[in-house]
C-alpha cells in the first residue's frame, strides 16, 4: 500500500462506483475562511460520511466528495491522486476553499488557477507547488465568477465585498483542474458568516447540489469555445477582468507581470523566465478545455514597447493567437 494511505480508511471502497467521476472539495479546519463556507455548505441537505483519507474525513452528496483536514491547503500535494489510489474514483476536478491577504486589508470573494510556471529550478515556491509548474485551470472559473457576483449582489455583500479573479499563483501540487475559491482579506472577514454562506451557495449552485444544471460544465459549453489566457497586468488582472464580466467567456491561467520576468539583454535577446511561464500556463489551458480555441489576452499598458514585441513575437512562433475584447464574444 502506498505510503499516503497508510492511515485510517473506511470499508467505503465497497460503496464507490467502479473508476466514478468526482468533484473533490477541499476545506481546512485551521483556515477560519475555509471550513466558514465548509460547514454552511454540510448544512444543506444530501450529505453523508464518507472515507477516511489518512486522518482526513470526507462526506459524499451526489459525485461531490468534500474533503476536510487539519493542515495547510497549499502544502497538501496530490490529493487528488491520493483520493483516487484510496477509492478508486477519479477525480475530475479540485475545488479548494480558503483564505486571502492583500495588503489592501480590502474584503473581498476571490477565484483563481494555481501554480508557479514562472519560478527557476533553483528558486524555492514561497506557497506550495513547485517551480515551473502549473495545474491545469478548473473550467469553472470564468462563469463561477459571474454567479459569484450575483450571488453577493443579492446577499447584499457588495460593494463592501470586491469580487475578482486573482492572477495564477501558489500550491499545493495537483494534476486535475483545479481552483481556488477564498475570502479575504483579514481575520474579520474570514469568519464572516454571510461571505461563508455566499461561498456555500456557490459551490452548491455551481455544482448543481441544488438540482439545477452546473454552472461552467466546459462539456456543456453550447459551441462558445474562445478561452481567455490572461498574460500581463496586475494581481486582480482588472483589464482581463473586463472581459470576463461582460461576456460569456470561459478563462484559462491568468499570467500577472510579475509572473514573467523579463530581462533585456540588448543584442542577446530577452532573458527571464516569461517564456517557460506562457508556454506551461498554456499546455496546461489547453489540456483544461479540450477542442476550445485559447486567445492571448494582453493588459497592453503593462507592457514597455520592447516588452511587448518580446511577447507577441513568442506567441507568434508557438502559434497562440492573440485576442481583443471583440474576439470572445
């Protein structure tokens, strides 16, 4: 047996449906923001114990398996994998609930990839992963932050609450599509239990537990099948932003500035990493939505002019093609 599930494990195997396809959710109890909307979510109906992991318990509603822990959720590497040697089902996709920090102090209800594509071999990841990796970005993230937003008008959570994507950063290691859902961004507003009930209904509704159709179910995609790559711009991508709340728009991996460095070098070219980080955070979009056609989306103003050719050149020669507002409607 391998060494993670050396641990504590139930007789569930005999109750899992042969190589079943589930949605793992992934809540923390040292994380006030994580087991907040944890808990409000166990509180609506369908749910019911389900295995062991190690010491980790899980309750099981419909193909949603909510898995909960005492530990950091950026350093909880292959849980996915994990699941998948201990019961046989396979996951599908990773949903992690959690906290977020800005400087800004700021309230806000977050959405984002992970992964470090960005880092060099020799650098160590600040938060989990590990350097030039990232997972594959969960389908969910574009049309989740829609219903996210109508979810928090109607709860009367905004405008004291920001909703925004975050740009792809930190761990922990996984293979599946996965996303972070968080609440931010001090210890007042982690335990808020109207943002914990909004981050609730939303993995509720997005998931379909409320007996609706999921939202952002990429093989229920009606043809519209341009996907955002955000490259350029800030921590909240405020001009990729723009694009995602007006239109139907499904969102891959979001590539802030500061994960593509860049060094001019004069006649030696551009160094940096910025290459290695566009092509990973495009293999793994491309891997996320099978037949979709990804479009380059550049924050143009957060690019010098030397910057910018660099990048355009680069997705030229790796044949992405590059989008304008227009082109995702």
């Amino acid at each position: 047996m391998p060494w993670f599930l050396t641990g504590r494990l139930t007789s569930f195997r005999s109750l899992t449906f042969s190589r079943n396809m589930v949605t793992l959710v992934v809540a923390t109890t040292i994380d006030p923001a994580s087991i907040g909307p944890a808990s409000a979510l166990l509180s609506m109906p369908g749910w019911h114990p389900g295995p062991f992991l190690q010491d980790m318990a899980s309750f099981v509603n419909k193909d949603v398996r909510l898995l909960k822990h005492d530990y950091s959720n950026v350093r909880e590497d292959h849980l996915d994998k994990r699941w998948e040697a201990a019961t046989g089902e396979v996951v599908d996709e990773v949903i992690f609930l959690s906290r977020h920090t800005a400087a800004s102090n700021r309230p806000a209800l977050t959405i984002h990839p992970i992964g470090v594509p960005h880092l060099r071999e020799d650098e160590v990841p600040p938060a989990g992963g590990k350097p030039g990796w990232a997972a594959p970005p969960n389908a969910r993230m574009g049309p989740w932050l829609r219903l996210l937003k109508g979810i928090a008008e109607s709860h009367n959570l905004t405008p004291e609450f920001e909703v925004t994507l975050e740009a792809t950063h930190h761990g922990p290691l996984t293979d599946s599509p996965t996303m972070f859902v968080e609440i931010g961004s001090t210890e007042e507003y982690w335990k808020r239990q109207d943002a914990a009930q909004a981050i609730a209904l939303l993995v509720w509704k997005g998931l379909g537990l409320d007996g609706g159709i999921p939202v952002g179910d990429w093989r229920r995609n009606n043809g519209k099948n341009k996907i955002l790559l955000g490259v350029g711009g800030g921590h909240y991508v405020p001009r990729h932003m723009d694009i995602i709340l007006k239109d139907d728009v499904w969102v891959g991996h979001l590539l802030s500035s500061y994960s593509l460095p860049m060094e001019d070098n004069g006649e030696a070219g551009v160094g940096g990493t910025w290459r290695e980080a566009i092509k990973v955070a495009y293999e793994v979009t491309k891997e996320a939505f099978p037949g979709g056609e990804i479009l380059a989306h550049l924050d143009q103003k957060s690019f010098k002019s030397w910057q910018k050719n660099a990048i355009l050149g680069f997705l030229k020669e790796k044949n992405i093609n590059v989008g304008k507002p227009q082109d995702f409607r």
